[in-house]
C-alpha cells in the first residue's frame, strides 16, 4: 500500500534539513512526500527544491494557509491511501514509519498514534523538557490523543470525520483525534515510532507557546473543568496561602512549600533521571526553574483560554460550518 508523509511548512529554512535528512534515512522509506508551504520568504521553498533530488517530494504552497488548511491541503494532493503525519522542528527516529504504519498495513485500525521525545540542546531545555513534557509511563496509550508530530491513519478515516478543523490554528491536532477516536475508537499506540523535537529555550518562548495552545483550548472548548481548577488554584488558593504566610509565617509557608513540592512532583521525578552525572550545584538551579517554568506556563493559559473563549462566542456560525 502506498505510503504518503505530510508536512506543513512556512519560514522553517535551514531548520528543515533535519526533518528532511531523517526522512531520506527511514528503514522503510516513504513512496513520497508532500510539504505544504504556507507563505515562506525565507529560503525554506529553496531547500525543499533541493532535497527533491534525494526524496519523492511534492511541494505545494498555499501562502495564508494556516496548519489545518496547509495540512488538508496535502493529505488531498496525496496519492497514497496511508497517510502519516509530520511537523517541521522535529527529527524522526529511522524505524520511525515502519513502526507507524505496521497496524495500517495490517488492517488492526485505521489510526495509529506515534509518539514524542523531547531532543534538548541547552542544560534549560532538558529542565524544560522534564517539566512540560510526558513521558510514556505518564500516559495511557488507550486514550493518548497524539500529536500531528506522530500519527498515521487511512486517507479515508480522514475524508470521513472532514479533515482537520480549518477554523482552529491551534490544537487542532486534538480536535481532529477527538474526532477520530468518536468515530472508530482507541488507536493502538506505537511506542517506536518517535519523532523527536527541541523543548522551547527560554521561558518568553514557552509562554508564547503555551498562550497560544490555551487560546486554541479556549476557541475549541477543549478541557474546560481542567483550565477552571486553574483558576481557582491561583485566584482562591493562592492568596488564601498568602494571607496565611502573613499572619501565621511558618503554618504559611510550610503550606506553600508543600503546595510547590506537590505541584513540581512529576517533574521534579523526570529531571532527576535525566541529570545523572551533573554537579550539585547545576542540579540544583536546575530543580529551582520547575517551579518558575510551571507558573509561566500558567499565567500563560490563563491568559489565553479567555481570548480563545471570546473567539469562540464571537465565530459561533464559523464553527458550525
């Protein structure tokens, strides 16, 4: 059956030979490649030229597309009736699509989840990789919603829940599993099929990360009851403790100290297998960001869910169409 792998582009550059030279080493090559460009002015269209050389590469560009628009835009120029879906940024293991593809071929499902690692450069990317990331032992493969880092499905599972969401910018990746899952149930989970990709490396880029996918939660009234404990964690809980530290001093923070060690457990848990052999002092520093990476990110959410949420009330007709 053939094999067609999809990518969405725009001002990627230099920064997507990697993606490509990972795809040329696959076990199990693709029967081609199609990248859509959503309006480059770098020199990305001039490096997708030049690997056409190396791959079954079918470049289309689309300039204003958006990922949903760009991502449709491929998977219905694809000639293959199995479908798998990359992003740029990431570098894929070899056995990556063998891995993938395995239960399409055999007709076990008509969607397979892939997975994720993070692949830090800087000693903040592996903090920040460990605190924002899971790992596989964190998830329950029957109901992990996959990235469209890591997915591969049947063109016509596609066709039949129509496409990802084109009114969505971001988390559109849930919205289309969610879609999928309703329509045929669990996927089977394909643990080797890793795409790896760089954490963000600084914490102005993780809070624009992390507004942007809370807007996107908010536009697609994704995860309500979790962004409401937020909330409530920070406008209730917080200056409850705070008040507490005022007039109590040490019952106050004891309280607040157990409240961050609750809240930086997990992480705290994957940083500490990723930084044997560090010195002490390094480890610690390292230890401290999870806290700080933590509220970023939170403030970040809390910030973005409302605009989403308003986007949302205001495009009511847009969605439903």
């Amino acid at each position: 059956m053939k094999v067609s792998v999809i990518a969405t582009v725009k001002n990627e550059g230099e920064g997507l030979r990697p993606l490509l030279d990972s795809l040329i080493d696959q076990i199990h090559p693709a029967d081609e490649v199609v990248v859509c460009d959503g309006g480059s002015i770098d020199n990305t269209l001039e490096v997708l030229e030049e690997y056409k050389t190396y791959l079954p590469l079918k470049i289309i560009v689309a300039p204003g597309s958006n990922i949903s628009q760009g991502r449709n835009r491929a998977i219905s120029t694809a000639s293959g009736p199995i479908i798998a879906v990359t992003d740029a940024g990431v570098v894929l293991a070899p056995d990556w699509l063998e891995a993938l593809i395995q239960p399409l071929i055999a007709q076990e499902s008509p969607v397979v989840s892939g997975w994720f690692e993070p692949d830090p450069y800087t000693d903040f990317e592996v903090v920040m990789g460990a605190t924002v990331l899971p790992t596989r032992t964190d998830i329950n493969p029957s109901t992990f919603l996959p990235s469209s880092r890591s997915i591969a499905f049947y063109k016509s599972a596609w066709e039949a829940v129509g496409g990802y969401p084109e009114w969505l910018d971001y988390c559109e990746d849930l919205v289309f599993d969610q879609a999928l899952h309703d329509k045929y149930g669990p996927f089977p989970f394909e643990g080797s099929a890793i795409a790896y990709f760089r954490p963000r490396g600084s914490l102005r880029a993780l809070f624009r990360q992390y507004y942007y996918y809370a807007r996107g939660d908010g536009k697609a009234s994704l995860w309500p009851m979790r962004h409401t404990i937020r909330y409530l964690t920070y406008l209730f809980g917080l200056p409850l403790i705070l008040r507490l530290i005022w007039r109590e001093k040490w019952p106050g923070w004891l309280l607040l100290l157990l409240g961050v060690g609750t809240y930086s457990r997990r992480p705290a848990e994957r940083l500490w297998q990723s930084t044997w052999g560090w010195r002490p002092p390094a480890r610690l520093r390292a230890f401290a960001l999870i806290p700080i990476i933590r509220f970023v990110g939170d403030v970040a959410k809390m910030l973005g869910y409302p605009a989403g949420l308003i986007w949302r009330w205001r495009n009511l007709d847009k969605i439903r169409h």
